[in-house]
C-alpha cells in the first residue's frame, strides 16, 4: 500500500460509510420518535399515497359518526315532542269521551273546554321544538306536497267496510257489510252526519230520514240549494284520491272502499273529523250498524303545497350519501284541532264532543304516522352508525398496516446502525492515524 499524505482514501471511504450509517440511524430515530414508517413521499412513494387516502376516508368516516349521532339527537327532540303531543292527544280524547255524557252540565262541558283550550295550546307550543335553532315541527321541514294540480293535498275518508258493490246510488235500506250480511236500516231511521272543520261541528240537524229509495250520497248532500257543504262524494273503488307526491293512493288491500273528501284541499278545506250514526225512529242509536256505518278513517292528509324542505342529513364520505327526512305540520291548526286563529275544537254541547272524538283520533293518526317515520330512520341511524364505525375500524388497520412502525423492528435496526456507526467513527480515527505514521519516515 502506498503511504501518502495528501489524499487519504481510507479515511474518505469510512467518512463515507459513517455517514450512511448516521443517515440510516437518524431515519430509525425518526420511526421511533412518530411511530410511522411512512413519514413521509421520500420514505415510499406509493405507500404514503395509499395512506394519506385512507387517512382522509378514516376522517370522513369519523366525522359521518358523527353526523348521525348529531342527527340521532334532534330527532330524539323531535321525538321527545311527539311524544307530549301523544300524551296530550289520550287526554283530549278522554276529555272528549266525557265531554259527550250527556251526565254533564253545560257548566261542565264549559270547565272541560278550558282543559282543551290549554292543551290544544301546548300541542302548538310542542310543535315549536327547536334543535340547534331550527324549528322542527311547524311544517317548515316539510317534503315536497304537490297533491292534486300543484294545490296541495284534500282530506280523503275511507270506509272499507262495505260490500264491494257498494256505490253512491246504492239504496240505504240495501247496504251490506263487507261479508255481505245486510246491515238492516229501515225505512224511518235517521242517519246524521256529522264533521270538525277549523275547530267547528257542523251537523244534519234532525238527520236525514231513510226513505225506501234513499241513496247512499244522499247522507252527504243535505240540502243541493247550499254550496258550503264541505264534504264531497268520492270513490267506490280502490283508488282513493291523490297524495301528497301527485300520485294516486290506493287501499291497502286493493279492494273496493267508499272514500269522500273534503271539497277544498289544503288545511282551510281540512275535515277533522267525520262520524255517522244511525237511529231508530225513537231516535235510539243502531250500534252493530254503527260499528259499520262510523268507520270513515283519514287516509289521505290535508296539507298546502310545500316545495321540498325536508332535511339532510350526511352519513356518507362521498356526496350524496344521505338520509332525507320531512317532519309534518304537528301544529293544532295542522292536526284539525284548532282554527287558523288558534281558537280550539268545540266541545261545548253533545254533538260537538261527539264529534271531537273522531277528530281526536285522527289527530293521533297523524301524530303516529310522524313517529313511526322519526323511529324508523331514527333505527336506520344506529345500523349506519355502527357500519360507519366498523368501516373506521377496518381502514384504521389497513393503514396501520402500511404505515405504522413495528417498533422492535425498528429498535432493532436502530441499535444495529448505532453500534455500525460507533464502529464507523473509531475506524475514521484509526485511518487518520495511517497519514499520521508517514511522518515517522520524514525524521
């Protein structure tokens, strides 16, 4: 080996190697300190790509968590205020119910309507519920409501109760039950009819005198010389009317059902409640014919056209990934318990009362309807949740697959280029020694 001075391979060689080996150190350091071994498009340029994606799913993924236990809780307010309005409603029908015994006074009857009067008020103030500002329940979070020529919707009552060939020409004294057993009205019963709108009993006074040739519409026409008859005839078939989303709405078991509706659509046309009842000529009620006769339910609801203010609620990490939700008018007004200037249904007298608890129950339909829809989504956001958090979970260990450090490996390797380097520096000092030794031959 030649002995010089002026260049010292050796010790560039081991100057060269030591700093590998500080470069390979300071990079185990790095893994160990962050706990990464991806820190960065240097280390492993794909593997970082496919990481920061994932990293930014996983971040989605826990913000739709989220999302939906932030929705979860408005509509658990939504639900807490169908729930005092459900409470409130089984009060008003008892009230109701008691309201119609003719045991009570007028004084009585007047004492029952100031309870109505106040719980009708907190059924509009349930329906001002507010989550995070946004008033939920006074119809402002409506779907879409298209009904019948852009209009809205009208108050649609069916009774499937009668015989299939049931029509309005059908002779009253001829009706059958759906089973075809005649339902026995005679030539001098009575049918009234009776029907809430804006919170106002409208009735037949002295009710319409079955005749031979009496016609079953004829119950609802009472007079053809007036036109403020609110109640109009409807169908004889399975098709009922239009729906809120302009389609036609059908019977459920797709027979035929009688079905009439409210003239007007929209809630100034809203029929609350319809009750028929028929009496012997000694004005006593017919109860088996009853149970047929007073089985209009509401199958379509009065709403005003509304475009579409449902809510959405994210749950998703793409766009679109939503769930939609309408809340309906739960306001009094909107139930058919109250007129639009807030005064309350009238129970004042026999017939009203009477007539009020069918109005009742039609409110608690709608009420039901709401809550049903509020669970059902309500129950659809715990599955999504938990898939949500699943999916988290599972991104969360692909990543770390990629990206975490295996600290052992990493310590390993970390003492391993110590101790090489530790190494590197003594021998840099034993190759500057080797110059050193040259000096000896120059003495």
């Amino acid at each position: 080996m030649a002995m010089i001075v002026k260049n010292n391979i050796g010790a560039k060689k081991t100057l060269n190697e030591l700093n590998k080996n500080e470069k390979a150190m300071s990079k185990d350091l790095k893994k160990l300190a962050s706990g990464l071994k991806i820190g960065s498009a240097a280390d492993d340029a794909s593997g970082y790509a496919i990481s920061e994606r994932m990293a930014v799913q996983i971040r989605g993924l826990d913000q739709d968590s989220q999302n939906t236990q932030n929705s979860q809780a408005l509509m658990k307010t939504a639900s807490g205020a169908l729930d005092s309005t459900m409470d409130i409603l089984k009060t008003l029908k008892e009230k109701a119910i008691n309201a119609a015994n003719d045991t009570n006074t007028d004084a009585d009857r007047a004492t029952i309507q100031k309870e109505v009067n106040q719980a009708i008020q907190q059924i509009d103030e349930n329906a001002q519920v507010t989550y995070n500002g946004k008033t939920i329940l006074d119809g402002s979070k409506n779907s879409e409501v298209v009904g019948l020529s852009g209009k809205g919707t009208s108050t649609y009552l069916t009774n499937g109760y009668f015989s299939d060939d049931t029509d309005r020409i059908s002779t009253i004294v001829d009706l059958k039950s759906k089973t075809g057993e005649n339902l026995n009205i005679l030539p001098g019963d009575r049918i009234i009819v009776s029907y809430v709108k804006n919170g106002q009993t409208y009735s037949n006074e002295g009710g319409l005198e079955v005749k031979d040739g009496s016609m079953f519409y004829e119950m609802f026409e009472w007079d053809p010389c007036r036109d403020d008859i609110d109640i109009t005839d409807g169908s004889y078939t399975a098709e009922i009317g239009i729906g809120a989303n302009g389609e036609k709405v059908y019977t459920q078991d797709g027979k035929s059902a009688i079905s009439y509706h409210a003239k007007n659509p929209g809630l100034d046309g809203q029929i609350a409640g319809l009750t028929i009842r028929v009496e012997d000529s000694e004005g006593n009620p017919k109860k088996s014919i009853n149970r047929i006769m007073d089985n209009f339910t509401e199958t379509i609801r009065a709403q005003d056209p509304s475009p579409d203010n449902a809510m959405t609620f994210q749950v998703g990490t793409k766009a679109n990934q939503s769930i939609r939700l309408g809340f309906t008018d739960m306001r009094s007004y909107a139930l058919g318990l109250a007129s639009k200037d807030g005064k309350a249904i009238d129970i004042s007298s026999q017939v009203s009362a009477n007539a009020a608890i069918s109005a009742f129950d039609n409110a608690v339909e709608k009420v039901l309807a709401q809550q049903t829809t509020l669970g059902a989504v309500t129950s659809r956001m715990d599955y999504t949740n938990a898939n949500i958090v699943t999916a988290s979970e599972n991104v969360t260990a692909s990543k770390s697959v990629i990206s975490d450090a295996d600290m052992a490996k990493e310590m390993t390797s970390f003492t391993k280029n110590n101790i090489i380097t530790q190494a590197a520096q003594s021998m840099l000092a034993q190759a500057n020694q080797t110059s050193s030794a040259v000096l000896s031959l120059l003495q």
